[in-house]
C-alpha cells in the first residue's frame, strides 16, 4: 500500500467515524444488544442490534461483513481490482455495476445541486497535493464523466474519488440488508450513521456530531433517519490545506470546518455534507432544497 493510501485511510478514520451517545443502564437491560465492530472503506464502523443475543446476531454479522467486502470490491481505491480502481487505470469500465451507477447518478445530482462544489473527479488533484506536488491544471470536472448501463468513460486525465458519498452508501445498504433479515431497531455506522426503528428502552436513537478532535458538539435523535458529518480539517495534506477540495477552484474547503446533513439516504446526507463544508449559507440552502427531506443539522 502506498503512503497515500495509508493517509486517505486516516483520513476517513479520524473524519468519518461518529459517536453513539451512550445508553443508559436502564435501557440496555430492558432488551440483549448485540454490537459488531469493523471497518469499511477504511474508516472505523459499528452496528448495534436491539433485541438479539450475541450468538443470534452472528451469523448476521457475517453477511454484513460479506456486504462490505462486496461493496469494497466496487468503490475502493487501494483494491487494485476493484470498479473504481479499473477505471481510474484505463479510463473506461464495461458494464459497470448497478451500484457504482446509482452512485455516479446520485454524484451527479448533488455535484449539480452543489454548483460544481462536489466533484468527485477531484482525484488527480488530491493525489498530487497529498504528495506536495504542485497542483496540476486540471482536465475536466464531473461533467465530462459519461456512464451508462454500457460503459464509464473518463476523459483523459481524469479519475475519481467516491469517499465523498460510498461510505454513506455503504451504510444504507447494510441497514436494508438488516431489515430485510427482519431487524427493525438498529443502528449502522459504516462512516456514515443510519437508525431504524427505536433504541432499547423506547424512543429515537441517540446519536452525537463530533469534531476531528473526538468532542461531541451536538446530539441528535434519529428514527428511520441517516446522519452525516464532514470535517473539513479532519486531516491535512502535504501543503497544509485540509482534504476536503471545492470541486470549483480545486482549493481546500475553507468556509466551514464540520458539517452535518440528516436525510433519510446516508449517502445522500454523505455527499451533501461533503458539499456543505466549501458553500455559503444561502448556496447551501439551495442546494438542500433540490433533496427533499434534508435537513442541516449542525455547521460551525
């Protein structure tokens, strides 16, 4: 693995991973729960079931550990044969899967809602600063991306990042595998955070927005819901900036240093997040506003 697959790794770490605010004493003895912990897409991820003994959820677990390396297999830049790395190599992608499309189509969207902000094509650029190389003119933006049911195709020069928004999709489709395995209570944190149903005890899911630095600044409660948190200075590059780049000038996100979006998608609340960090408060309304049911939940 190279240095800056080592670095973007931490940077998902230590920017995407959100506390659970503790339960309290009388509520983890109304009902068993049973907790999984691992990592996806390199950043920190916790599930926690309500209602199931340790034994019960393990076999559970183990699809859920399936998923992600599934999912894996198509966003990851450090798998080598990954979707997403083919592409970023040749330029172009046959019959790409259905889930690296919905996550094209749904980048699209928010780069457009975002008036360019959210660009996941950025990764050229990224690498370079990670490195301290100067950074290099760039050869398009997201809209040059041309994907269908046939093919990706990257303009030359150009590849892509989907940090921005797989780790948020990732946790959707873990929560709908558990639902459809007949678990109603949950909550799943694969980068992103996403609650069904109630906590032990009765009542939304208590769930925390926390700073890089680890200090929870603000604490929501979530029922049937997804949380997303951006923090812009989460981790710096070899020139100082922070790793999160305005897809429009390609420098580092500096109107904001956390943002949290909630929507009923994570990953639409992940990208959203993304974009929040580099917009102004009027651009970010309007941007908001083109997803119906997202909701700014914390920005400083």
């Amino acid at each position: 693995m190279t240095r800056i697959g080592l670095a973007r790794r931490r940077v998902l770490q230590i920017a995407a991973a959100l506390p659970l605010v503790g339960l309290s004493p009388r509520a983890m003895a109304a009902a068993p729960v049973a907790r999984w912990q691992g990592t996806a897409l390199g950043a920190e991820s916790q599930i926690v079931l309500s209602g199931l003994q340790a034994g019960e959820a393990a076999p559970v677990f183990a699809m859920v550990r399936d998923e992600i390396a599934r999912l894996e297999g198509v966003f990851s830049l450090y798998l080598g044969q990954s979707q997403l790395s083919r592409l970023n190599e040749t330029g172009v992608l046959q019959r790409p899967g259905a889930e690296l499309l919905e996550v094209l189509s749904l980048s699209h969207a928010v780069w457009d809602a975002s008036l360019g902000a959210f660009d996941p094509s950025v990764q050229p650029l990224w690498r370079a600063r990670a490195m301290g190389h100067a950074p290099a003119r760039r050869s398009g933006d997201f809209g040059d991306v041309r994907f269908s049911a046939d093919a990706v195709t990257l303009r030359p020069g150009l590849a892509l990042t989907l940090n921005g928004i797989a780790q948020g999709y990732i946790t959707d489709r873990v929560a709908e595998l558990l639902r459809r395995q007949g678990l109603t209570d949950l909550v799943v944190d694969a980068g992103e955070q996403r609650a069904l149903g109630a906590r032990p005890g009765g009542g939304g899911w208590r769930l925390g927005v926390a700073e890089p630095g680890g200090a929870v600044v603000a604490r929501l409660s979530l029922t049937d819901r997804a949380l997303a948190t951006s923090s812009s200075l989460g981790t710096l590059l070899a020139d100082g900036g922070g790793h999160i780049l305005d897809g429009r000038s390609g420098v580092s996100a500096a109107r904001w240093s956390t943002v949290s979006v909630t929507h009923d998608s994570a990953a639409v609340a992940d990208a959203l997040s993304t974009a929040g960090c580099c917009l102004t408060v009027e651009e970010t309304e309007r941007m908001l506003a083109r997803f119906d049911g997202a909701r700014l939940a914390y920005r400083a």
